[in-house]
C-alpha cells in the first residue's frame, strides 16, 4: 500500500457530479476528475467496497456533513469505489443519505487506481476502506485502511488534516486552535 510520502498516483476516472448536478441523468450528470482536477488544493480521497451496502452510506454521508469544513481548509472530497459512475448514480437517486451528496463520487471500475495504491480486498477484489490526505503537490501526508466490515471516523480525518496543516508537533488527541509542542520548552523544563 502507499503510505506517507508516497505520490499519489496519476488518474482519470468518470465521476457523479456532486450536489444537485449529479442527479440531472446519464449524459448530464458525468464528469471526469483526474489527479489534476482542484490543482493547488489538499485532497481527501476515501475509497468505499461496493454501493447498495450497509455501512458504505453512513460514512458517505458522514463526510458530507463535513464537506464545508473541508472547504474551509482548501481541501475537496473525492469519494470513490469499484462500480461505475450508472451504478453511484443509481444509488444516488435510490439512496435518501446520499442523495444530494455534495461531492463527486469517482468510478475506478478498472481498479487501477486502487491497484496502484495497493488497496484492494485480496479475496472481494473491491476496493477496501482507505482514506488518504494528500498535499497540494500530489504527496501522501496520511493513509488509513480498514477492513470491509468497520466503518472509518471522516471527523478524525478532519482532525489529522487540520494538524497537517499547521506544520508542528501535534500531540496525542491535539484539535484544532490546540498549542503544537515546542521542544525547546520541553527540554528547558527536563
């Protein structure tokens, strides 16, 4: 898998537009979105096993609530799995969480994105929960993956990012408008 430090891979995959555009219909409700798309801005990149599944929704829409405070954070959320834009929009329009999703919802359905970041379920062949924070220059700062069946915290991504972001020494549990350590204080004290 990739990790910190890494690039992250070069892409292009079709997306469901966010908001209300991605409910306009096949033709209209298309985009592509590629490792270039949103240049110069943070990236958060969650990967989900299979629409039309149980916990797979409850973490969609937990990002999206957040979805302005990454924007505040000159981040952008690209949500992304195994099926095809038709199957993400499908799932949109029957789905009422993820229905006006804000966010796009990117189709790796070649898996070669989730190959080339080494995340796919070895047996499901689908991609596992990953998240990862990427740098305005394209490189990894944070990678999680959990298994097929527990659900990830998008609350705690928002943390990590924001102590990515202020480029200190972040303690255990530090949340934003937190002081970062200073170890010069911390050896005048020993």
């Amino acid at each position: 898998m990739l990790t910190v430090g890494d690039k992250f891979p070069a892409f292009k995959l079709s997306a469901v537009k966010g908001g209300t555009e991605g409910l306009e219909g096949p033709g209209k409700s298309f985009t592509e979105i590629s490792n270039d798309s949103d240049a110069g801005k943070w990236k958060v990149v969650f990967f989900w096993p299979k629409d039309f599944t149980f916990i797979c929704p409850t973490e969609i829409a937990a990002f999206a609530k957040l979805n302005g405070e990454f924007a505040d954070r000159d981040a952008v959320l690209y949500g992304a799995s195994t099926d095809s834009e038709f199957v993400h929009l499908n799932w949109r329009v029957h789905n009422d969480d993820i229905r006006n999703l804000a966010i796009p919802m990117l189709a790796d359905t070649k898996r070669e994105l989730s190959s080339a970041l080494g995340i796919l379920d070895k047996n499901e062949g689908v991609a596992l929960r990953a998240t990862f924070i990427v740098d305005p220059d394209g490189t990894i700062q944070w990678a999680s993956v959990n298994g097929l069946n527990v659900g990830r915290n998008p609350q705690e991504v928002l943390r990590i990012l924001d102590a990515l972001q202020t480029d200190e020494l972040c303690p255990c549990n530090w949340n934003k408008g937190d002081a970062g350590l200073k170890p010069d204080e911390l050896f005048k004290a020993a």
